[in-house]
C-alpha cells in the first residue's frame, strides 16, 4: 500500500447553504500526479483551501503527509506549493523579483537557482511591478513561487487556465522536468481535462461537492467501456448496471451504451439479459474522465 | 524524433512508448549498445509523467530489449538485431490492429488479405 | 514520507525582518510626502524667525500628530492586505496569529522610527528658532472656581507659578502614538469591516454626547454625555494618554479688559498619565488579542 500525501475523511464543507463538499473521502497517493475534475463550484477550491488551512471544514478532516491540516497549519504549508485559480497581485507596487525574494525569506528550501531557471524558461520581467503583469504572467510567477522551494506536494488550480496553446505546452513540459528533478506529488484541479491528460496518472471526479469516482489511470482504461448492442424486441435492461451515456437507434434494435465496470462482469451481464455484445471499445482519457464524472454513484 | 504519440491511440502511454522504441530499433534509428534518451529528456520532450516514461523502460528491460547501465542510463541491448523477434512482434501488433479495425468495418480476413494486395499494387504504379 | 526537516518553518525574527522589509517599502510614497511637507514647514518657521518672531517651543507632548500617525498606521500596514479569507499572506507557512502579530510589530517599529524622528525634527525646530527646550515656563494657574460659561475672568483671580516640566512627559508621543496604534490595529484586525465601525461609533459618541448636553434633565442622556466626556477629557481620559491632559487642561481666558492670555485649569500629572497609558495600552492589548482570536488557525 503506497503512502498518501494527500487523505480526506468524510470532508464536508457548504456556504449559505450550498454544499461545496460532501463527505469526500479522497485517497492521493504520493509521488502522483492526482487530476481532479469536475465543473466550477464542484469542490475543487475548496479541497485545496482546506489542505491550505485557509477555509476550516464543516465536518470530516484532512490530513497532508500524516499531518492534520487544521492542527498543523504551518507545517503543512511548509510542504506545500499552492497556485490558486485567481491571480491575486497582492503587492502591486513589488516587482516580480521583490515579491520572489519575499517567498524566499519563508522558505529554507528555496532554491534560488532554480527560481531563476524557471523565471527564465517562463519568460517572466523580473523588473516590472507585480500589479503590471499580464494575467498569464502573474499566475506564471505564482507558479515559480510554488516550484521553487521544491515542495514534496504541489497543489494547482486551474494552471492551464488563460494559457494559449504554446505557453501550456511549456507548462507541461516544466510539470514533466520538475518531476523527473524532485519526487512530487502534484494535484490538479482543472475541467480541462485533456490538457493535462499526457501527465495525469489518477484522476477523481467531483460533482456538486460529492466524490463519484477516484482510481488509477491504468484502472479507469480498465473500467470504462463503449459497448455496441444488438438489442432484442422489447428489451430490458439488467439492473445494477452504471451507465453513463445511452444511445438508442430509432428502432430500438441497436445501442450504444458507455458504462463503468469490470468488462467481463457487465458484458456478462448484459448478454444474459438477452443482448448481444458486438464490441466493448475502449475509450481515450478524456472520454472515459467524463463518464466517470456522469456516473450516479460514488465507488 | 525517436517517439512520438497519437493521441487518437486508446492505448496506455508506456505500451506506446514501448512500441515506438521497438519500430525505433527494428527500422535502424536505434542501433544495439544506443542510449535511449534520458526518462527526463523524453518526458520532457512528451510533456509527459516521467513515471510513464520508467514503466515503459522498465518493461521494455524485462523483455531483455534494453538493459540499464548504473549511474548511465538505458541502452539497448547488444543481442538486438535488425531482423530478430522484435520485428515479428512488431508486425503482429499491426496485423492485430488492423484485425480488430477491419472487424469493425464488417471485413473478413479474406477481404482484407484481398484489399491489402490491391493497396500494395496500387502504390507500385 | 514524513515531514522532511528540509521543509522546516522559518524562524520568528525572519518573519518580522520581512515584514519590516514589506511594511517600510509599502509607505515609502506617504513617507516622502511627510517629508516635503516637514521640509515646507521648517521653512516656513525659519522664514518666520528671520522676521523677528519669537522662537518656537519643543512641546512634542503637546502635538496630536503622533497619535494620529499611531491611529492611521494600521491602514498603511494593512492596506494590500486580505485581512480575512485567503489572501497572499494566510498562503505562507506562519501560524496565522503569530504572522499577524509579526506584522502589527513591524508597524510599531517603524512607528516608534517615525515619531522619534518628529520629535527630533521639534527639538531642532526650537534649537534653531531659541524657543524653550525645557518646558520650565511661566504659567497662569486658574482658580478651582473657574467656569468656563462665564465670559470674563477677574485677573487677581489668577496664580502665577513656575512650572518645572517633568522631564519624563517627553515620552507621551510615543506612547500616545503606541495606545493609539494597538487601539485601531484591533479595531483593523477585528472586523471585516472596520470603518463602518468607526463611522458608526464615532457617529453615535457625538450624538450621545451632544444630546447629553443639550437633555441634561433627562438621566440616561445626561449620564451617557457625562460618560463620554469623561473618557475624553477625565482624569485618566483620552487626552490623559494623548498629551497628559496638557490638550483640555489649557485653555485660552478672556479677561474683563478684553485681553486673552493662555492660562491652565490645571497642572498634568505624571502618575495620572501612567496610569492612563497603563489603562488604555491594556484596553488595546485585550483588543488586540480579541482580533488575533479572529485569526487563530486551531480551533
């Protein structure tokens, strides 16, 4: 069993009445990079404020490397490098260098070499005022401010977000050299799924604040299926099943059916309920990531 | 370019990863005793998780088609030739691609054989 | 994995180092601006003691300005600064009381810098113009009968006295300036929304008081006017911490001939205004500490 870095218990958090989380239990194992996603206002903020210390639970709790983040606020953002989805420009008067000497001053892990290098490789004016950044800039020096320090957990949400095409390449082509550098677990809050699919290696699905699903990449290639159904005169199909997506041919004779479940077991289920199974296709990432996110229940 | 992914192939990265390293040697690109890119430098370069980069290095060293040289990095093993095995695995991996592709067209095996000689003609001309 | 020791906590005097760092560079405008204005000002005194007016006195206990600058500081410290929800700061790896404390320590600092060079600026004002640096002077003592309603004074009422000034009252700039200061860094650190607070404490004192004056017949209005004045000009009042009551107990008289001179209701005195400052920094600190409890991470 793989250590978590990450681990929530019954997580519960709601404002004025809107439930943001409801009793998530989340599972990251360390050294991953664990994609959450979901729609805006699922929950994904709110996980990681919690992490930060910076919003207290309802109820449940959640604990950073063995450490409960409510009791241990400091130490676990010591160990943490958290870009948040709004650029806040805080000191708008500081230039960029300024306000990367002020991160340093908190953090006996930085390492100003490597600042520098991603300073450079992200293409950003070291001598401009922070309040005078590009939205894309800004949130590219925060991402400098969470990587520098070397953090053995890197919270991000929404990074790719406002980046063109180019500048997310280069995003994810630094997430890809900081992690063969230092031994990271990265956790990812995006709806965007497949910009961050070639990094992803678990991935969990939240919808209006509840945990649908969350497993490995290699299980979720396992568990999601398209199937291709012959189906007979006044069908009915087998109960249990999660099905994510239907498509019926007008004649009701033929289907096209996405469900998650072992292969063999569904397949098994659906023949003896009298369909034909022609094919269980396989689906991309992408695909399968967003019929998790409609499954009903949670796994 | 040593590897490059499709990304509308449904298969897990570090299978394709493997593959291209397979076609690389089979098709002489990578010769026996040539160093495999650094996992850095190709995740770097995929902008992929270099744990996928590992997996596939390290299956590929349980097959005994790349071996790892201490403090070094990963080569490709000695015992590979141009015309060995990995030539005939390659070439099942495409038939049984291309199978389960003409399946779904409704095509026989026959069909295929027949569509695949007219095709080859046709590109002789 | 464990916490690593790598990932360790900065240590508290860094912390206030840093934050002295961000405070003093945050008002450099403000403080450039003070110092033209000192500039116009010495002079103008000077010009004016060139024409033959007399010297200019060192009373810096006299001075309401420290007080202000002690009450308008939090502003300054606290101005880009999310001071509830998940601002910038809240992100770094401090417990969140001791690095709002930090920060209202790094105020106070370049508080105290900031008055000590008024008071310096005073004393070379009066240096340069010959004014009186002792405080001993001459002064006009009013008799106990004294009634400020009636319009003119009977001079032969009046004592003349010498008055040797306790050396130690120099020191209320400072500690005005501090009471003042511990006084709003509470009110800023407690509410969301201060100002509204001020407006609207500051709005209900003068009604109070004014009606007060005006139902003195009636007990709750006189008594709450009665009550307000006392706070501000009792013996262990506002003006006690301010100026040692120098403020309300000097008073310009009108004599029955029409001359108006300055004269004194009465004299300060120093253990009064200790025990005043002693009141009022401690009604701060229980403030303050209240406010902090706002902030604290465990709970």
């Amino acid at each position: 069993m793989t250590a978590l870095a990450v681990q929530t218990t019954n997580l519960s958090k709601s404002y004025d009445n809107q439930s943001a989380l409801d009793r998530v239990d989340l599972r990251v194992p360390e050294g991953s990079v664990y994609v959450m996603v979901g729609a805006n206002g699922a929950g994904k903020s709110t996980t990681f404020k919690i992490l930060m210390n910076l919003e207290r639970p309802d109820s449940g709790n959640a604990s950073v490397f063995g450490l409960d983040t409510g009791a241990n606020g400091p130490e676990v953002r010591a160990h943490i490098g958290y870009v948040p989805e709004h650029y806040d420009a805080g000191y708008r008067w500081m230039t960029s260098a300024r306000l990367l000497q002020h991160a340093e001053a908190f953090y006996p892990s930085w390492d100003s070499a490597y600042a520098d290098r991603l300073v450079k490789s992200l293409d950003i004016r070291m001598d401009r005022k922070t309040g005078g950044l590009s939205k894309g800039e800004g949130r590219r020096l925060q991402l400098v401010m969470a990587m520098s320090h070397r953090p053995p957990l890197l919270l991000l949400d929404e990074p790719t977000e406002g980046l063109d095409p180019v500048a997310r390449r280069q995003l994810l082509t630094l997430i890809a050299e900081h992690l063969a550098d230092s031994p990271t677990t990265i956790v990812i809050a995006t709806h965007h799924i497949h910009e961050v699919e070639s990094l992803a290696d678990h991935i969990a699905a939240l919808n209006g604040g509840r945990l649908v699903a969350q497993m490995s990449r290699d299980e979720l290639q396992k568990n999601v299926r398209r199937y291709e159904l012959e189906l007979p005169e006044n069908w009915k199909a087998p109960a249990g099943l999660v099905a994510t997506q239907t498509r019926t041919s007008p004649d009701g004779r033929d289907a096209q059916w996405t469900i998650i479940g072992d292969e063999r077991d569904v397949a098994e289920r659906l023949t003896s309920s009298g369909a034909n199974v022609r094919e269980a296709q396989p689906l991309a990432f992408e695909e399968a990531a967003l019929a998790l996110l409609s499954g009903e229940r949670a796994q | 370019m040593l590897v490059t992914l499709d990304n509308r192939d449904l298969r897990p990265l570090y299978l394709q990863i493997m593959d291209e390293i397979r076609r690389a040697i089979v098709v002489g690109k990578l010769k026996p005793e040539d160093p495999l890119p650094s996992v850095r430098d190709l995740a770097s370069e995929l902008a992929i998780n270099p744990r996928t980069v590992s997996q596939a290095y390290q299956e590929l060293e349980r097959e005994e088609v790349v071996y790892v040289k201490r403090g070094q990095g990963t080569f490709v093993s000695p015992t590979m030739k141009k015309n060995s095995r990995e030539r005939q695995n390659l070439a099942r991996a495409l038939a049984k691609r291309t199978l389960i592709e003409a399946r779904r067209s409704g095509l026989d095996l026959q069909e295929l054989i027949a569509s695949l000689k007219e095709a080859a003609a046709e590109e002789r001309q | 994995m464990t916490t690593t020791p790598l990932h360790h906590l900065p240590r508290l005097s860094q912390v206030v180092r840093e934050q002295l760092r961000v405070t003093a560079l945050s008002i450099r405008l403000p403080a450039i601006a003070l110092a033209a204005i000192a500039a116009v000002v010495t002079m103008l005194v000077i010009a004016d003691f060139l024409r033959g007016r007399g010297g200019v006195e060192f009373a810096p206990e006299l001075s309401l300005i420290p007080a202000f600058a002690g009450a308008l500081m939090p502003i300054a410290v606290w101005l880009n600064e999310q001071r509830f929800g998940a601002g910038f700061m809240w992100t770094l790896p401090v417990d969140r009381t001791r690095h709002a404390l930090a920060k209202v320590l790094a105020g106070w600092i370049i508080l105290i810098v900031a008055v000590t060079g008024f008071v310096i600026w005073l004393l070379i004002l009066a240096l340069i113009t010959k004014g009186n640096i002792t405080g001993d002077e001459i002064i006009r003592l009013l008799p106990a009968s004294y009634d400020p309603n009636v319009s003119a004074v009977d001079p032969s009422t009046l004592r003349t006295i010498r008055w040797s000034f306790p050396p130690v009252l120099r020191l209320v700039p400072f500690f005005a300036a501090t009471g003042a200061y511990i006084l709003a860094s509470a009110i800023a650190l407690g509410f969301r929304h201060p100002f509204r607070w001020i407006i609207g404490t500051v709005a209900a004192v003068y009604l109070t008081a004014a009606i007060g004056q005006g139902i003195a017949d009636d007990q709750f209005w006189a008594l709450s006017g009665k009550l307000i004045r006392t706070l501000q000009e009792g013996r262990y009042g506002l003006d006690t911490l301010l100026s040692a009551r120098a403020e309300s107990l000097r008073t310009v008289v009108t004599f029955s001939n029409g001359q108006r001179i300055t004269a004194w209701r009465g004299l300060p005195v120093v253990t009064d205004w200790i025990i005043a400052v002693l009141l009022w920094t401690g009604l701060g600190i229980g403030g303050l500490s209240a406010a902090l409890m706002r902030h604290r991470e465990n709970r």
